[in-house]
C-alpha cells in the first residue's frame, strides 16, 4: 500500500518498453458515438461511408477509425496575456529601433 505513485513520464516508459516487446493497443469501444460524423439511428453509415457500408474493424471495434474526429473539440483561446507580452514586445522593440 505504500507503494509510490508513478509520474506521466515513468508511465510513458513503461508503455514505450511493452510497445517495443511487442504489446498493442486494442481498440474496446466504436468511436462512432463520440464522432462528429456520426448519424443517429444509423449504424451502417454515417457522413463519411455515405455510400458504402462503414468498414467491419470500425463497425466491431479492431482499430481505430482513419476518418474518427470528436465531436467534444477542446478550443484552447491562444490570445492571452503571454501572447500579447511576446508580440508587443518583438513589435515594440521595432517600433522604438525605427522611430
């Protein structure tokens, strides 16, 4: 019980060394619920196979889908104060050297 909690490096490790010894990474769950191209109701197709039936690995989940993209898209909002110091100051270093 007093045994130490790992770090996210030392995990990473850990999976680098059993990937290299041959491990793989098992998909368990269709993406399709958490896709954006999902269409409700129909299991067979959806906004990318429209005309064609989706692939079997992807219908019985054997790996992950090439066209999956999530429908819970994080935004990340890159103009902040970090930001506007970096510009300001490279744009405001150049305005003083020419003016």
């Amino acid at each position: 019980m007093g045994g130490k909690q790992l770090t996210l490096a030392e995990k990473w490790q850990i999976d680098a060394e059993a990937y290299k010894k041959g491990a793989i990474n098992k998909t368990s769950v269709p993406q399709c619920a958490k896709c954006r191209y999902v269409k409700k109701g129909d299991a067979l197709h959806c906004n990318v196979y429209k005309e064609e039936r989706k692939p079997g690995y992807v219908m019985f989940p054997l790996k992950e889908c090439p066209s999956f993209c999530s429908d819970d898209i994080l935004e990340i909002d890159v103009s902040g104060v970090k930001c506007d110091k970096i510009y300001g100051g490279v744009f405001g270093f150049l305005s003083y050297g020419i003016l």
